[in-house]
C-alpha cells in the first residue's frame, strides 16, 4: 500500500516523542515537572539549543530546494501519471485533514502568548504583536493563490510545510538565543508572519480548494469536514500545551514539536495531495464509501467534545494537567490515517483522465471577476463576520470579567468551539443535499443573520446575553467558512479559483487589524480611564453595538448577493457581458 506503513506511524512517532520526554524528564531532573525557569537554567534544561532550530531550517531548506528543482517535472502537472483508481479519493480527503492538524497550531497561539512574553521578558504589547502578525500575511493571501492556479496543489503543500516548520524554528531562535531584546521581538514576529502565512494561504486554503475542485457534487461536506478538522486542531494544540508541555518541559520544546510536526506531515503526505481526474469526482456510491464517511464525522464528533471536555475540566481545576490527556487527543485527531488501511485500488484511469493541467480550467480571470460587484459584496460580509467572530472569541475572557463573570470564561470558549466545529459538518452536508431548496447563498444570509444577532446579544452584557450571542457567534463562523469556499468555486469556476480566494481572505486580515488590533483595545482603553482594568457594562458594549452595525452591513451585502445570483452565477454572466460589452459590471 501506497507509503501506508510510514503514513501510519506518523501518530506513534509524535506519541513517542512526548512520551519519550516524559520519561527522561523523571529520570534527569524532578525539578522538570515544574513550572519551567526563564532564562539560561531553563534552556540548558531543554538541551535545545540556537543550532538545533537552525539545523531544522537547514533540514526544511534543503527539502524544498530538491522537490522544486530536481523535482520540478510533477508539479506540471496536478495528477500523478500512476493509475491510482478511485481511492485517490480517501488519501486526498484523510491527508489533507492531516495537513489541516499542524496548520491548526497556529490558532493555539494564544495558549501560550504570555509564556512567550515572560520567556522574551518583554511587554504584552511587543507579545501582542507578535501575534497579531500571524493575520498580517493574509493581505498577500492570493500569492498562495497564484502557485495553486499556476502549479498545483503539491507544490503550494510543500512550500507551506516547510515555512511553516522554519517559522517555528524563528520563534525557538528567540527563546534560546543570546539576542538583545529587540532582535529576539523581531525574530518571532517574522517566525510568526510566517507560520501564520503558511498556515492560512499554502495549507489550510490550498487543501481546500483541491477538494472543493476534486468533489464537485460535495463541495461543501468535504471542505466542511476540513474546516471542522481546523477548528478541533486548534484545540488539540492547545490542550497539547497546557496538558503535557507547560508545566513539564516549558515551550522551547513545545517550539521544536511544532516545527518537526509539519515537516513531517508535509512530506509523507505530498503524493496524495492533488487535484483528483474527472473519473475520480463522483458522489459517494457503496456502502464502504458511506461508512467511511460516517466514521470519519464519528471520529471527529468524538474529539471535539473531549477536547471541550477536557479543556472546561482544566480550566475550571477540575482536572490535573497529564500527558495522558494530550494523547488521547492527539490518538482521537490521528485516527483518520486507520481508515487507509480499509481503501482498497479501484478502477484505472485512462491516460487522457490522467493528467489534468491547470492551463485547461474553465472559468473567469481573477481580472474580470475583481472588477465584479459580487466579489466585493462577498468580501465585505467575509469582513464582517471574520471581524466579529475574532472579537469575541479573543477577547471573551475579558468581556466576562468586566461583567463580574470571570469563571464563565471556559465555557464561553468551549460552546464558541463546540458550536463552530459541528456547524461546520452538519452545514457542510446539508448544503450539499438540499441546494435544490436552500442554496449556497441562503446559508451565507443565514450565517450573517446569526453574526448580527449575536452581536447585538453580546453588547447587553449580561451572562445570558453573552452566552446566547456566543453560541450565534460560533453557528456563524462555522457555516460561513464552509460554505463561502464552494461558493467562490461555483461562482468563478476553476480558472484562477486560487488567486480570487486567495484574495478574499485579505479581508481576514483587514478585520483584524481594524477590529481586534485598534477598535477594541481602543475601546476598552477609554472606557478604563486609565486604569490598568475596566469594570462595567460600557468597557466594551460601544464595541459591540459598533460590530453590530457592521454584521447588518453584512447582512445588507449577502441578502444583495442572493438576489443577484439568483437566477445566474458570475461565471455564466460575466462572460456574456464581457463579450457583448468588453468590460464586466
């Protein structure tokens, strides 16, 4: 079977190495299953040092320079020549989950940002920064883009792994080096400019763009699951840090697993990461098909509630931070791979369903569309529903504490993942079945409507209101980015589907940059008077009555493109008009 071994003890290698750890930790020094020093004790401790993380990036370099040089040939094309059969299809879909498990580790950051500002000594607003630049490189979102509509998706998988992995290794730069202070800020916020980069535009959005392609009768399911695997990935990284690294080994070492994770993923998963032929693209069939399917919504359905679960059980003191914990997580969001072992080889392509080049897409220029009305009413409510969902995720605990709330904050995150997550799955499949009744477009108004609403329930602030608001919140920002991904496909079609989504996802960036990085602390600052903390209705209520405003703009521009699509799709009418006219409207 097709590198099964290997790809199968991808979970026991990451299990080994935590648990490995463990156990020379005991062995050395007790002192390790403390709280770890800042400083030179500490990093002599990890017996990590500046060349360990250079030797990685020297490892990851090395890597991408062969695949793009010496192996330049097959990035020509999007499908490998082997006649592989229809079960392309499982190690496409169960690959790409994996690749979204180390893409997923950037949204953990805010687990360990204050370690990282009490590791670098420096002031919350450089740890902030830091950050915050993980949105940043989504402002060049459509280059990612670009290599996927030019290249295909294996050469934008293999780059990203590896920036990935190497803006890891930055931020350990940071941690164990000599630097002065200055130099480490600017170290980690370039690994941090480029892991988020990476993680976003070269992993999570090219992955999803290829099975968006790859399955167009369940566009939505598969890019749903995907998205779903995102979330859960978040919380898994998150619980791997709090669970088994913060109190035993510090996050030196934690930085190094985040780099080794996806340079590894990233290469053993390279030859399954493709844009499947037409013979390939059919809905599910047999029954073997259907119940891998179901095990895999199972499987995640499962993780999701023991990630929430234990997460609510530590935060609340509950329950003792355990190695134990972080690796069932980690075994429940690995167990995907078993299912391989079930794919058995099908029918053969013939050589003309073979090769499928990205010069034979169909569609609208990136050109054409960006001169389109509708391009911009769907980047507006992206905006809109991002900056939102952002701001009340990131800043519950805070919210809550001006309320008097202060213990209700796990639970706010736990229902804000917990209602995100399954959204994503259960809009997935559903838009796919009833599109005939309740299309693409419905959802997307659906999802904006639940965004304003939330809003507006989060700005009484009172308990109830926070956590009714939460819960929309979440239901929103699950389906929109379920649905939003088929939705650019079917309405430009393949030509340069990358570029187009590429760019819309600037406007990740643009909300959070205006929203969480200015609007909010601004806010919250002014209602504080000074004061090191504010207490009160109104610290961020202005906040949420503006947000508010901004979702029924949001509402305003998918209502609009509803009607808009309603009879046709860009792809079909922009085309007419630009023959007839010259220029699109």
């Amino acid at each position: 079977m097709r590198g099964g071994i290997v790809l199968l003890a991808k979970a026991c290698l990451l299990l080994g190495c935590i648990r490995l750890a463990a156990a020379d930790a005991s062995c050395e020094d007790a002192s390790l299953l403390q709280v770890p020093k800042i400083g030179e004790d500490a990093i002599r401790k990890h017996r990590i040092t500046t060349e360990t993380f250079l030797g990685m990036v020297a490892a990851a370099l090395i890597f991408l320079t062969w695949e793009f040089f010496w192996g330049s040939r097959k990035y020509n094309e999007e499908v490998s020549t082997a006649p592989r059969g229809l079960s392309d299809r499982w190690w496409l879909v169960i690959m790409s989950a994996m690749i979204q498990v180390v893409s997923g580790s950037v949204y953990a950051m805010g687990a360990w940002q204050n370690d990282l500002r009490d590791s670098l000594e420096i002031s919350m607003t450089s740890a902030t920064i830091i950050g915050a630049m993980t949105f940043m490189g989504n402002l060049a979102g459509f280059l990612g883009g670009m290599m996927f509509d030019r290249y295909g998706p294996k050469s934008a998988v293999c780059l990203g792994s590896c920036c990935l992995s190497i803006g890891y290794c930055l931020i350990g730069v940071a941690l164990v080096s000599g630097l002065g202070k200055e130099l480490k800020v600017l170290l980690a916020s370039l690994g941090s400019l480029l892991a988020g980069y990476s993680s976003v535009s070269l992993l999570d959005n090219i992955t999803c763009m290829a099975c968006s392609i790859s399955f167009p009768q369940n566009r939505a399911a598969a890019v749903g699951y995907l998205k779903a695997v995102l979330a859960t990935a978040g919380g898994l990284w998150a619980l791997l840090w709090v669970q088994v690294f913060r109190n035993r080994f510090g996050l030196v070492p934690f930085m190094a697993i985040s780099a080794i994770a996806p340079f590894v993923v990233g290469v053993t998963s390279l030859s399954s990461i493709k844009v499947l032929p037409p013979h390939c693209r059919e809905p599910l069939k047999d029954r073997g098909e259907i119940a891998r399917a179901l095990t895999l919504v199972f499987l995640l359905t499962v993780l999701t509630c023991f990630d929430v679960w234990a997460g609510y059980e530590y935060a609340k003191g509950l329950g003792a931070s355990s190695w134990i914990t972080g690796s069932i997580a980690l075994a429940l969001q690995m167990s995907p791979l078993l299912l391989l072992v079930t794919v058995r080889e099908s029918s053969q392509a013939s050589p003309s369903e073979r090769i499928c080049s990205p010069r034979n897409r169909s569609g609208l220029s990136f050109q054409t569309a960006f001169k389109g009305m509708d391009f911009w009413l769907l980047w507006a409510c992206q905006f809109a529903v991002f900056g939102a969902g952002v701001a009340t995720n990131q800043n519950l605990a805070l919210i809550l504490e001006t309320t008097g709330h202060d213990s209700a904050s796990s639970l706010g995150v736990a229902l804000f993942a917990l209602t995100s997550a399954l959204s994503r799955i259960v809009v997935g499949i559903l838009s796919d079945k009833y599109q005939a009744y309740f299309t693409r477009f419905h959802w997307l108004t659906a999802g904006a409507f639940c965004a304003m609403i939330g809003q507006f329930l989060v700005s009484l602030m009172d308990l109830t209101g926070i956590m009714t608001g939460t819960c929309l919140m979440g239901l929103s920002f699950g389906s929109f980015y379920t649905i939003i991904v088929p939705m650019v496909n079917e309405m430009y079609g393949n030509l340069e589907f990358g570029k187009m989504w590429g760019a819309q996802m600037s406007s990740q960036a643009a909300a959070a940059l205006l929203i969480v990085c200015h609007l909010m602390p601004m806010v919250y600052r002014n209602a504080a008077g000074g004061k090191d903390v504010c207490q009160g209705p109104g610290c961020y209520r202005p906040s949420f009555l503006l947000l508010t405003v901004l979702n029924a703009v949001g509402l305003a521009s998918a209502l609009a493109l509803q009607v808009r699509n309603s009879e046709s799709l860009p792809v079909t009418r922009l085309v007419t008009e630009t023959k007839s006219l010259g220029f699109s409207s």
